[in-house]
C-alpha cells in the first residue's frame, strides 16, 4: 500500500513539476517576445533617425551645390559680359 502511495506521490509531484516548467517556458516566451518587440522598436526608430538625418544633409549638401553652381556661372557670365564689353572699348 505505501509503495502505491509513494508512487502515486511521485506521479503528482512530476505532473506539477511539468506543469510549473511549462509555465516557466511560456513566461519566458512572453519576456523573450517583449524584448524583441521594443529591440524592433529601438531599431526601426534607430534607422528613421539615421534617414532623417541623411535626408537633412542631402539637402544641405544640394543647397550648397546649387549655391556654389549658381556663384560660378555668375561669375563666369560677368567676366564674360566684362571681357565683351572691354573689346568694344
């Protein structure tokens, strides 16, 4: 009879063994899904970051492009307007 009972005793005691690790892995899941999630998060925010400014020196390096472009022909069209206006003379 109590070797019944310690063996049912030791069915119960597996059976809430399996039953505990099992939640344990399923909690574990949840915290795992959790940290992915905000790793996601923090990345995704990370690269939008990184393009915004890309595209903010984009656009400063084309404005000076454009800058420096229209200064050069300026130039170059008045030392050609005064090399002209010099042959008239």
């Amino acid at each position: 009879m109590l070797g019944g009972l310690g063996k049912l005793a030791a069915e119960g005691l597996a059976h809430r063994t399996e039953k505990a690790t099992e939640e344990a892995v399923h909690a574990v899941e949840e915290v795992v899904k959790e940290v992915v999630g905000h790793a996601k998060e923090a990345g995704e925010k990370a690269v939008e970051e990184a393009l915004k400014k890309a595209q903010e020196s984009g656009g400063k390096v084309v404005k000076e492009v454009t800058e420096t472009v229209t200064n050069t022909v300026t130039n170059a069209v008045t030392h050609a307007a005064e090399g002209l206006g010099n042959l008239g003379q």
